[in-house]
C-alpha cells in the first residue's frame, strides 16, 4: 500500500472516499419472479403483470396486520399546544408478526410521554437522565436493535418509530404525547402535523381545538394532499375564543385510484392569530403560574442599517451563488427607504461594494442588484475579516452620525463553509467579533448548507443579540433565504424589558430582548408566589423609532373556568408546563455562550425540569421496554432529542456516497479487490458475523489510470462492482462494460447503453440511458451506480469508471462495517487548529477515536445529485493509508475474489 495515497474524510461527513459492505436487518420474504421490461423490447414478462403480482403480495401481507385506528389530536391552550397520536392495529395472522409505530413531529416539540397497550397490558415508556439510559442504549446497539428510535426527518420533523412482536389474534395500542410552544412568524402561529397512511384505515380522524382567550381573528386549514373530493371533509367551526378542525375520510375517501396505497401522504397545516387590542399584550394565570404574550398592535417600524456580508468562496460555486444572487436581488428591493445598507463580499479577499452605508433610496438599490447580478465564487474563507470590516464600516458611521439615532444596526452573515483563511480558529473569531460589536449591533448568521460549520455561526450570532437558522440547499433556498429576511427586516421596538413585580413572582424567563420584530412575539413566563393578582402590575419599556415606549398597566386576567366550564383548564396546568418548556429552552440555548460554571449550573437546573416535568429534552432519553419475545431477547430502547448539531451530522449521513475518483488506499494494481466483511480482523479485534447471513455486502475492484506517471504513481479508480445480497439470492455483477444480474438462478445481461427496469416484490432495478443505474431491495438499502467517463485534454485518453452512492440507508444495522460502513452511524470528532498549509490548501487537527490526526481539504466531485457534472465539495483528507481514522489497516479490506463475503 502506497503511503501517498490518502484517505478522505468528509467535511464533515459528506463523502468518504472510501469502500464499503454493510450489513441488513431484513424480515424473510417470499420471492416473486424476476420481471424485466425496456424500451428495446427486452422482456421476460409484462410490467403490469409484475405489478399485480406486487400488489397482491404486499395485500396479502397487508392483511396480517391491520391497522384499525389512527388518530391525531391536537389541544391549543393560548400558544401552548398538547398533542397525542393514537394508533391500534392487530394481528390477524395465525402466528406473531412485527407490528411498527412510526410518526414524525416537529423539531421544536418535547416528547412527554410513549405507551403501548398489548392485550390489557400497558408498557410505558420513563424519562431518565441520558447518562443513565446509556448503558441501556449501548446493549441494545451491541445486540444489533436499532437503538435510536429518533431521526431527522426533513427539515421541521423528527421520526419517532418503534416496533413490537404481538401474538396471533392480540392487538396493540400506540399512543405518543408531546408538546410545543407556537411561535409566531410573519404574524401567525403554525401547527403542522404529517400523516403518512400506507393501507385505507377504517377509522382515521385529525382534530385540532384551539383556546384562546384574548380572540380569533383568522383559522386556516389546509392539507398537501387534499383534493377536491376530500375538501368538503376538511370542517371549521370557529367562535370569538375557540376553534375546531376536524378531518376524517372514510375507507373509500382514502384510497388511491390507480395505485396500492392511500392519498392521505403529507401535511396537515393550521395557521392562526388572535387579536390584539391592548399596548401591554395578554396575561393569563392557572395554578400558581402566569405566562404574559406581549406583541402589541400599530406600532411603526424602526430604520434599520443593515450590512450584507456574503460569502463568494470556492464552495458556493453552482447553484448556491446563483440563489444567493437571486435572494438578494429580492432582498433589496424589500428594503425601505428610511433604511441603510451596505454590501461586503469575502473570499481570501474582502470586496466592498462601497464603504459607508447607502440610503435604500431606488436609484442606489437598483445600483446594489446590478452588483450582486455580478457576483461570482472564487478563493477561500475569510470570516473574521469580513465581519470585522462590516463592524468597523457600522461603527464609523454611527461615530460621524450618518445614520439614524434611532434605528437598528444589524449584519447579516451568509456563509456556507469553515473560516479556512485569516484566522480560522472558531473561538478567536468568536472573541474577536464579540469584542468589537460589544453589544452595539445585532448579528445575524445565514449557513449555506449542511458543509457549513452551523455551531460556530449559532455560538456567535447568540453572542452578539442575534440568531442563526441553516439554510437548506434545494430548489427553494431563495425561499428560505428572503423567508428569513423577512422575519428580521422589520424590527418595531429596541431594548425591550418587562418587568413584574418583584415581591409577587420568581422564576422569571427571559424578560429582557434586543428587539422585537414584525409579525413575532415576545413570551415571558414564572411563577407566583400568591394568587392575588389585583395589584400585579405589567410594565414594559423600549426604544421606538421616534419616541421610547412606555406603558405600565395592571394585568387583567380572565377566568378560565368561566369561558370554558365544561374543559377542566383544557389539559391540566398548562401555563406551568409552559413556563417549563420555556425555561428549558433558553437554559440550554445560554449555556452554549456561558462560563463553564455556568454551563453546568444552567444544564443541572433543565436536567432537573427535565425530568421533573417528564419532557424528552437534549439531556434526557425516554426508555421503553418492549415485551419479551420468544427468546427472551432484551428489548429496552431509547429515544433521544437531536439537537441541531446532530440534525446536521444526520442530513450528511443521509448523504454518504462514495466518490469513484477518489484516490483509494489499496494500490494502482487493477487486481486489488476492497471488501468490508462483517467476519474480517480488524486490528486484531475479530468481528462477529452476527446477522452475517441477512447482510448487503458490495466488493469494489480498483483499476489505474491507463497511462502511469514516470514516477511511478498513479490515481486508482473504481472499475467493477461485487454486490450480493444473501438474504434475498440477489447478485451484481457491475463492471463498466456491462451490468449482471444473478436471481433464484436466472441471469439477465444489460449495456450501459440500455434503458430499462427489472422489477420484483423486493427488488427494483432502474437503467436510464445516461449511464445511471439506480437499486432498490424492499425494506432495506437503495443506492445508485455511476458510469462515469474522464477525458485528460493534453492526451485525449479516456478512462471510464464507476461511482456507488448510497441513497438510502436507514436498515443498516448498528454492526455495519466496512472501510465506509464503520462511518454510517457517525463517528465523533472535533476539529481545532485550523491553517495555511502547502499549496494553500487549509490544514487542521482532526480529534477522532482517541487519536490526533494531521488533516488536509481539498475539493472533490459528488454526483450523488447531478450525474452529469457533480457538485464540488469540500473534504478532509487523512494521509498514511488512513490510519487512525479506519478500524485496522487498509490491508485488511483486501480480499482475492469480487464475491467474497468472509
């Protein structure tokens, strides 16, 4: 093995740049004839044949387990919302089968409470300290269970799932309880809950009450799936203080013409507001506790003078330049005319567009869109720079009295890489920034992408009175970006402190903010220490833009019993749990920029409310033991809260692919063969082939560039894939002549050339003409084969290669293992150090599996979502056959044959 031939190692964990086999957990099933159709007239059998067969298969084991209730119920009480999901299925089957749980809610939600009711029985899942729920955790990862039984889903959700063995004839009851405060943005409150119903469910209903006393102005209800025949079923009712939504399709309104499943696939959305009539905002007390909303009406904007920092490196070539060029061409024409701004742009180097702040009137806005239409990506990443400059140009121009006494200074910050040039270490640009803002202006951080290094943005936009949101590359990026703009643009009141009286409350939430923007709210929320409210007087101070606003007014609280007699103050003491949700979120959110006393005092005191109030929080896991199955296997799992960062590590996860270019650890010798058997040594430490039997094993051949070098070195790329799926008698031949596929005996031969599909129960195969051939098995792993062509310009050689990218992995078991398998459940590790290196590539320090590793980036090409052209990502690179980052030596994924599995 050549030294010089690095490892890759994503930044971070985007692509990893080397081989993989990963083992499947599937359930046994039958096998269907292998069906093949193309255009060319190639065909074994019809495709509507194959899918009858499929349909009938899949209704056949359908009919085991029905699914006979479903049941989504969400309780409002002013902002504070109490959800349950209600499902009951059973057994119909003459022997056990594996019954599955599976729901999404929002990222913003405590789960508070899980239970399963089998046959009288109620298990019930208990809220403990994570630490404590380690240990359970880590034997349910080492048995081969999947331990976390929460996941990023999308961008707003996270999947809870679970499953359990029921007996013949029994049934099962789940029931998943969380809550959430609503935010209000861009004047209205959202309560968003995604359905997703794969057979018609004989009794389906969504209901959401709202209760809210200060008054309705507006409901919406709307559905993704809704069609015109489902409409009249969505139903209303609305008073001055109270809302019903309710939609509950029959069995026949729930199927799909033309297909298998149900239409009742998306989003169900209510949006609402309640009025606003008081200057001092709404007050409500229940048991001991009070929670005071405060978004008064009529209020006048404030000037603000803002300073766009734009980040126009290397890495947002592509569509990420070109939506940042179309955001801010709409983002500056929202300015307003009382309102200042300037426009720096940073690679290596810092670019003003002027160097003083300009008015918004139309002559310099349309000079500042025909500037950024402009706008193109080179260089590297200055952050620190480029944020100081926008303070220093702030900071002048408030000194030489340019700007309004009364207004807003702001910077927003979008970037969508690691500082890799200047000061790069992420706690000096932290220090460096928050010295020079010294509370003066707000800072406000856009991350490009999941590449980008979000904590750090996060740490220093909480820093400096502003906040920082992710930025999600897609089709709808320009969206997201003036999405966010909007929210911020308009702030109506500066410095804003509520205060209450001293000798009546303790337990205060936040009650001092830096502003208060258009279309939000401010919520603050403690405890009484006596229920006599009739001298509890409300004030609230803050700078306006023309005048300070003051008002100082008794709290005037209705009586909940009253308005509604019949409800029993809707689901328990509401405002206490609110007051809890509240303090544990801005626990958690200060910690992050506190001492590290602080840190543990405040992550001491929500681990406490955690656990008191029986939320599933960043600090505690909700275990749930399941009943004992025939062999008497241990079945606790644990259901964590993801925080941001892990979110972020998940979405990279979700994207692990493999890049056929990349220079491999094994040497140029088109006879080496990678493999990442389950059964293999690896440094000395033997792994079991547990679950071996049911495994997805893929085998990659390397062949060299055609040409060697005189010196002797030469890239190695992918030429031929092993694929073999024991479980379900499926083998892949791969190379990059021609496909093969081996099944129950049967052998099919496709050219690159080809267009077609070869479907079955538990395996779709797609080959388009544009050399992408992309895998499904039922159940279990989808990924896509690459045939990529590389033409050297100076010698017109061509050399074709493959690329396999994995699309969809979530069944890989915690034992997955390989040169890329040990990575797919993520790895922990830290980055420090970061600086120039040779050839101006940025060094680092990588701290992984104990060891200290010299790193170095370099750019690489992902065609997991362009085929044609790749998208140009950022990558670590380790040296020395990636030692210390792979289990073992690259030697032992060498094996002699395509096919080995052991």
């Amino acid at each position: 093995m050549p030294a010089e031939r690095p490892s890759c190692f994503p930044g971070m964990w985007r692509v990893l740049l080397l081989w993989v086999c990963v083992c499947i957990c599937l359930p046994a099933q039958a096998q269907a004839a292998l069906v093949v159709s193309r255009e060319d007239a190639l065909t074994q059998e019809t495709e509507e044949a194959a899918g009858t067969r499929s349909r009938e298969k899949r209704s056949k084991n359908s009919a085991n387990v029905e699914v006979n209730s479903v049941r989504v119920a969400c309780t409002v009480a002013t902002r504070f919302a109490h959800t349950v999901m209600t499902s009951r299925a059973q057994n119909k089957a003459n022997s056990s089968q594996e019954v599955f749980f599976e729901v999404e809610l929002p990222k913003t939600a405590f789960i508070t409470n899980f239970s399963m009711e089998i046959d009288g029985k109620v298990y019930v899942g208990e809220v403990k300290e994570k630490e404590k729920a380690k240990k359970q955790y880590e034997k349910a990862v080492s048995s081969g269970q999947t331990a976390g039984l929460v996941k990023a889903s999308g961008r707003k959700m996270e999947k809870f799932s679970v499953s359990v063995s029921i007996a013949a004839s029994s049934n099962v009851t789940f029931i998943l309880t969380y809550e959430e405060l609503l935010q209000r943005k861009l004047g209205q409150y959202e309560i968003l809950t995604r359905v997703n119903i794969e057979q018609p469910v004989q009794d389906f209903e969504i209901l959401a009450d709202i209760y809210e006393l200060q008054g309705i102005t507006f409901v919406e209800a709307t559905a993704t799936f809704l069609t015109n025949e489902l409409l009249p079923l969505l139903k209303k009712t609305i008073t001055e203080t109270k809302a019903h939504i309710s939609f509950s399709p029959t069995v026949e309104q729930q199927k799909c013409s033309g297909c298998d499943g149900t239409i009742i696939k998306g989003d169900f959305i209510v949006k609402y507001d309640v009025k606003r009539e008081k200057s001092l905002g709404e007050v409500q007390v229940v048991n001991g506790y009070f929670v005071h909303f405060f978004s008064p009406p009529d209020l006048a904007k404030v000037p603000k003078n803002v300073v766009f920092v734009i980040d126009r490196s290397g890495s947002m070539q592509g569509k990420k330049i070109a939506q940042t060029r179309e955001a801010m061409t709409a983002i500056l024409k929202d300015l307003h005319k009382e309102d200042h701004f300037a426009i720096i742009l940073f690679d290596d180097e810092i670019v003003s567009w002027k160097d003083f702040l300009t008015k918004a009137t139309e002559e310099n806005v349309s000079e500042a869109i025909r500037y950024v239409s402009r706008l193109t990506e080179e260089g590297s990443t200055d952050i620190n720079a480029a944020v100081l400059r926008a303070v220093k140009m702030l900071k002048t121009e408030r000194k030489n009295e340019k700007l309004p006494a009364r207004s807003a200074d702001m910077i927003i910050l979008l970037t969508d890489g690691m500082p890799n040039h200047g000061v790069s270490n992420t706690k000096t640009i932290e220090e460096n920034v928050e010295t020079a803002i010294g509370g003066r202006m707000s800072l406000f951080c856009l991350g490009f992408g999941n590449d980008v290094a979000y904590s750090f943005l996060d740490v220093m936009s909480k820093q400096n009175k502003g906040v920082a949101r992710r930025i999600f590359e897609g089709s709808d990026a320009v969206v997201q970006l003036k999405g966010f703009y909007e929210e911020v643009s308009s702030p109506l009141l500066l410095e804003v402190k509520l205060r209450y009286p001293d000798s009546k409350v303790d337990f205060l939430t936040k009650n001092n903010h830096s502003q208060l923007f258009d279309g939000s709210e401010i919520v603050v929320a403690g405890r009484l220490n006596d229920n006599d409210m009739n001298n509890f007087v409300v004030e609230v101070h803050a700078q306006g833009p023309e005048e300070d606003f003051q008002v100082q007014e008794k709290a005037s609280v209705a009586n909940w019993q009253t308005m509604y007699p019949d409800k029993e103050y809707i689901f328990g003491d509401f405002t206490e749990r609110l007051w809890a949700y509240l303090t544990i979120q801005q626990l958690l959110e200060t910690s992050d920029i506190s001492t590290q006393q602080d840190k543990d005092n405040m992550t001491a005191k929500a681990l406490d409310m955690s656990l008191r109030y029986n939320f599933v929080t960043p600090l505690t896991s909700m275990v749930v033991t399941k009943p004992e199955t025939e062999d008497g296997a241990d079945s606790s799992f644990v259901a964590d809260k993801l925080t941001e960062e892990q979110r972020q590590a998940a979405e990279r996860h979700g994207g692990f692919s493999a890049s056929p270019a990349a220079r491999s650890p094994a040497s140029g010798s088109p006879s080496r063969m990678l493999q990442a058997s389950l059964s293999r040594s690896h440094g000395g430490k033997s792994r079991g082939s547990s679950g071996y039997s049911d495994g997805f094993v893929v085998n990659g051949q390397l062949i060299a560039k055609k040409r060697f070098l005189l010196n002797g070195k030469s890239n190695t790329y992918f030429g031929r894939f092993g694929i073999t799926h024991q479980k379900l008698d499926v083998r892949l031949d791969v190379s990059t002549q021609d496909i093969s596929v081996f099944h129950n005996g049967k052998q099919v031969t496709l050219q690159w050339s080809d267009t077609a599909s070869l479907k079955e129960t538990d395996l779709d195969l797609r080959l388009t003409n544009n050399c992408n051939l992309t895998v499904t098995f039922r159940h279990s792993v989808k990924f896509m084969i690459i045939r990529h062509t590389k033409v050297w310009k100076r010698r017109h050689d061509q050399q074709d290669y493959l690329g396999f990218y994995t699309l969809d992995s979530h069944h890989l078991s915690a034992s997955v293992h390989g040169l890329l398998g040990q990575f797919y459940h993520g790895v922990p590790f830290e980055m420090a150090d970061f600086h120039q290196g040779e050839l101006e590539n940025l060094d680092a320090i990588m701290y992984v599996k104990g060891q200290t590793l010299n790193v170095t980036r370099h750019w690489q090409k992902d065609f997991s979502k362009d085929v044609q052209n790749g998208e140009t990502i950022p990558c670590w690179f380790v040296g020395s056959d990636g030692t210390g980052l792979i289990d073992g030596t690259a030697s032992d994924y060498i094996v002699s044959d395509l096919f080995q599995t052991v």
